[in-house]
C-alpha cells in the first residue's frame, strides 16, 4: 500500500457504491480512482490493501465534524 498526500475529499466527491459521501479513496496504478463511503471502505479496505494502490482514508472527518455540545445554562 502506497501513501502520497492527495487532494482532501469534498461533499462531492460521493462513494462509487452507494452514493454516500466519499472518505475513502483508492488509486489505481493507472491513476483511476475509487472512491468509498465510510461503510463500502471499511468493507473492501482489506482486500484493496493487498493490490498495488494508494489509499486516502478521511474518516476520522467523521468524528471530527461532530460538535461538542455546549452544557446547559451556558449563556
């Protein structure tokens, strides 16, 4: 499994699967591009790994974007 910097998935950049928001994407040798959904990556992921490609895993942005809520009476 190779690892270079490549452009930050955007909202839309969607999963070739399914549709759903892309957070994954694997590139092929021939510079062709799959793009997954947090559920299609964390399905395929092992089997990409054993191929020839480079893989951008942005799922922890997931996390990322939940926000913290403020505790009550906090004004």
């Amino acid at each position: 499994m190779n690892t270079t910097l490549a452009p930050d998935l955007t909202v839309a950049d969607r999963c070739d699967r399914c549709g759903a928001q892309a957070y994954i994407r694997a590139t092929l040798g021939e510079g062709l591009e799959l793009l997954f959904c947090a559920h299609h990556g964390r399905k395929h992921i092992e089997k990409l790994r054993d191929l020839d490609v480079t893989i951008q895993d942005q799922t922890h942005r997931l996390h990322d974007a939940v926000a913290t809520p403020e505790p009550m009476g906090a004004e």
